[in-house]
C-alpha cells in the first residue's frame, strides 16, 4: 500500500458506521502513523478526508506514481 493507491474498505470493517460506505474508493493520501492511513473519499461531496486503521482498507488499484 502506498500513497496514491486507490482502496476500498475491507467487507467487515471493524467500526459498524463504516458499512455504509462498502460501495466507495478512496484515495490514499498519507500515512499519519504505523497503523493509520489519511484517504480521500473518491467522488463523494464532498470529498471526505477519513483517517482510520490500515487493517479496514484494501488495494482496489496500485498508484504507478514514483514510490
């Protein structure tokens, strides 16, 4: 996983409000901690920001950016 990659949540996300959002992609855009990952919703209005644990998304697409 690496900045730039587009992901999507896991099929059983450890926090219950997140299933609402099974359906979206996200872009990642950091990695503020060892566990955690800064996205972007992709498409959403507005664009949420989410920073949650990495062990709740799944590479949808790999970034071929730099890196």
């Amino acid at each position: 996983m690496k900045i730039g990659d587009i992901v999507k949540l896991v099929p059983e996300p450890r926090l219950d409000w997140m299933e609402e959002y099974l359906d979206k992609k996200f872009r990642i855009l950091n990695f503020p901690s060892e566990n955690g990952v800064e996205l972007k919703m992709i498409g959403g209005v507005p664009e949420w920001i989410w920073i949650i644990g990495k062990d709740n998304v799944q590479i949808v697409a790999q970034s071929h950016e730099g890196g």
